[in-house]
C-alpha cells in the first residue's frame, strides 16, 4: 500500500455550491475527439464512431474504452500520441457562447452571496484535451474528472488510466461531496455525519445534454440538489430536454447559452441565492440538534442517582418542547421518587415554559399525574401543576 498523503478538502466557514459539468455538448457544442483529431487520422466523423462502437459491441467493450484504443490506433504513422498532442487539439476545442467568463463571473457572483462556487468537470470525453482548453489553463475548474491516458517514459500514451462512463460518474459526486476529490483515497468509504460534508448533495448542481447524464441527475435530485439539462440553441433541439423532464431526471432546461442574463446566468444566480438562505436555515437546524444531543449526553453516560438528578436538571432547562417529550420518555422509566425530587419537578414543571406548556400533552399529564398520586402533601407547586392540568383537560 501506498503511504501517500491525500490531500482533502475541510468544511468551510461559508456554504460551498459545486457545479459539476458534462463536456462534449454541454460546455462545447461537438464532441471534443471530432474537433480536429478524427479529421488529422484522415476519418470521416461519423465512420469513426460507427467504427469505435462497433468495436465495442463485437468484443464486449466499454464505448470509452473503444475510443481510447481506437484513438490510438489511429495515430500511429500520423504522430506521436502524447499528452502534449492530446492538449493541442483541446486548444482549438469550441466553446458555447459565454463558457470562457462564466466560471469566474459565477463564482464572484457566489462570493457576493456569501457562497463558495466551485467547477468541477464530470465528463467521458479525454482530461488531456479539456486540459489544453483555454477554460482549463485559467483554473475554471476545482478538478477535472475524466476518462485519460498512462503516458510511457517516453510521453506516448500507451493505456487507460482512467474511464469515465456514465454509470461510474457518480463516485465523483460523492467524492465532492465529502471533499475527498483524488481517486485513490480510499477514505471517500468513511462515514460523515450529514452536518459534516463539505458539499451536502443539496448544494450540488448537475449540468448535463443527454441520457449519459442521467445517473447523476438522477442522484442529485433525490438528494435535494439542482439537475439542469441544456440543449443547443443553434439548433433549438428539445427533444432530449423534454423527454428528462418527463422522466424526472432535471428540474430544469434551458439553452447552453453561458452569457450574463441568459436564462442559464439567471437559473443559476437563483440557486445561488437559495443556497445562501437555505443554509442560514441547515445551521440553525443543526445547532438545535447538536445542543438536544448535548443535552442527552450525560444522560445516556450516567446511571443510577446521578442519571436521575441529572434528568431532573434538565428537565429545568429544556428549551424545546421536543427535548422536553424525550426528557419525560427518560423520566418515565423510574416507578417511584423521592419527595425532594417529586418537588423538583413540580417546580420545573412551574418555571419552565418549555414544560409548562405541554402539561396536557398526553405523556406529561401522564407522568405528572402518577407524580400526584404519589404525594402524601400537595404543596403549592404540586397544585398548580394538579390545577394546570385539569383546567386545559376540561377545556379541550
């Protein structure tokens, strides 16, 4: 085993919103392969990838891993197939309009919001090309996942490094996810509590042109995140938008048009926005629950006379009315009190509103009722509690 130090990425100060993208078709209107390198082995287009699936389906293949091969193939006696070659032809790759300002103009938008936007790259076409891309050398992305090459000593690529298919993309979600982003790290298996991810699916979006993508639309919808299908506005091509609506693969569609106040500018400067305020409301939810588990905390470690005074003390200070339910579920469990602890508890039951208010509650008037029954002397604390309950009784 390697001892390598991973490097992974910690919860921040502020909401993070990850952006992962698709490449061919989402960010670039062809396939990246078709932008000069099947022309330089002297192919037709479409008789390359006829020719590469059909590789595929004749040797029980993965399509991707086709490609690879064919693509390699191919260049012997036209070139050295090196890393430096494959980032060429990803230079001349063509963009959709405003793709080349978009990353920075959305992240500053996020940064405004008090969100941290990040790019991420999801894609079955070649990291060696979308590397070469102007987008890529600009550090537009945070990671780039793709299918790539392992380059001999001599920089010609002789085998796959990495496939990325459209069932194996979402690892890379879950990756991104827990801020664990290289693909060795086997932590990506360890357990995060879900206030512990640095990148909750809910502040994931998922932009992608076709049934390739559905697996990740698909995850990140069910986990309350954002799915957005684009389609070329050159050719205004719904068709395989609409049909992922109707599937409940994205939420939304809408041209690749990547320019500010397009429709794709507004819908996600309005996930943005939502991230910012849905969070404030996940800190607020998540605070709550620490302080009730803190409060359990003894509760659950104590025993004996120290479990029982504990639980009267936080009767005292509960500050819900959910804590105060699972705090009289615990008091429940003993069959007898002594008279101070009894008094203890009428008293928290006066002075406590969080306990005041629920004296009727099925389980409280209960429990408080079996209290009364027990005591020889009702003191003024006990009455009121006896008159509290009788009262809301006989109003309901």
């Amino acid at each position: 085993m390697s001892g390598k130090q991973f490097e992974r990425k910690r919860k921040e100060d502020r909401p993070v919103l990850a952006i992962c993208y698709d490449f061919d078709k989402t960010l670039s209107p062809n396939d990246m392969q078709a932008q000069g390198y099947i022309q330089s082995v002297g192919y037709d287009i479409e008789a390359f990838w006829r020719e590469s699936n059909g590789l595929a389906e004749d040797n029980d293949m993965d399509q991707n891993l086709a490609y690879m091969f064919k693509m390699v193939t191919e260049a012997e006696g036209h070139f050295a197939f090196t890393r430096e070659k494959l980032a060429e032809y990803g230079e001349s790759v063509e963009l959709f309009p405003g793709v080349e300002d978009w990353f920075e103009r959305i992240r500053e938008y996020g940064k405004n919001q008090g969100v941290i936007v990040e790019h991420y790259i999801i894609s079955s076409g070649l990291k060696e090309m979308i590397e070469g891309t102007k987008i890529a050398k600009e550090g537009a992305f945070e990671k780039i996942y793709a299918s790539s090459f392992y380059f001999n000593n001599r920089g010609v690529a002789e085998w796959p490094a990495q496939v990325v298919n459209y069932t194996n993309k979402t690892q890379f979600l879950f990756r991104i996810e827990k801020g664990i982003l290289d693909v060795n790290d086997p932590s990506i298996n360890d357990y995060f509590q879900p206030d512990e991810s640095r990148v909750p699916f809910r502040n994931i979006v998922y932009i992608g042109d076709s049934d390739t993508d559905i697996p990740c639309m698909k995850l990140v919808n069910s986990h309350g995140g954002h799915s957005i299908g684009v389609f070329d506005a050159g050719t205004n091509d719904k068709k395989k938008v609409h049909k992922m609506i109707r599937d409940n693969r994205i939420k939304y569609f809408a041209p690749a048009d990547y320019n500010k106040n397009s429709i794709l500018d507004e819908l996600v400067k309005a996930i943005i926005d939502r991230t910012a305020t849905n969070e404030k409301l996940e800190s607020i939810y998540y605070k709550d629950k620490k302080e009730v588990a803190e409060e359990e905390k003894p509760l659950k470690h104590s025993s004996g006379e120290e479990k029982r005074d504990g639980l009267i003390v936080a009767l005292e200070n509960s500050k819900s009315f959910a804590n105060t339910h699972t705090l009289i579920r615990y008091l429940k469990i003993y069959p007898s009190w002594g008279d101070n602890e009894r008094e203890a508890l009428f008293n928290a039951a006066i002075n406590n509103p969080q306990v005041r208010w629920i004296l009727a509650d099925s389980d409280v008037k209960d429990f408080y009722m079996q209290l009364l029954s027990e005591t020889q002397e009702i003191s003024p604390a006990a009455q009121k509690v006896k008159d509290i309950i009788e009262k809301e009784v006989n109003t309901n």
